[in-house]
C-alpha cells in the first residue's frame, strides 16, 4: 500500500519510517501510528506519522 496517500494511513495500522536522521542511511524504523501529522492528501516523501513510542518520520511501507 502507498505510504505516500494520507487515506492509506489510518490511526493503529503497523508501518516503516524513515526518521529525519535517518533519511540518507534509509534506516526503517517499525511502530504502530498513535496520529497523523501531514495535512495534505498526498506527499511525495511519505505521510509524516507520530508513532505510539514517540517516534516521528515519514511512511515508507504499510504492513500487513
């Protein structure tokens, strides 16, 4: 699923992010989406997410 549609990222789904950090090294990071921080319906890098643990980055994968 697109991680770059903010109607594919739901509050509670399971997916990979990439953090700011992290964003040369490409280094995913696994969580569960607490809220959504993007308000446009699309971005071309990811949909920026707020995981349960506090962690922020952007929507790489949505897994199953």
């Amino acid at each position: 699923m697109d991680g770059n549609k903010r109607q594919n990222v739901k509050q509670g789904i399971h997916v990979m992010i990439v953090q700011k950090h992290d964003q040369l090294t490409g280094k995913l990071t696994e969580g569960t989406v607490e809220s959504i921080l993007t308000n446009s319906s699309t971005h071309p890098h990811g949909i920026k997410v707020r995981l349960v643990d506090g962690t922020v980055g952007r929507v790489k994968q949505i897994l199953p």
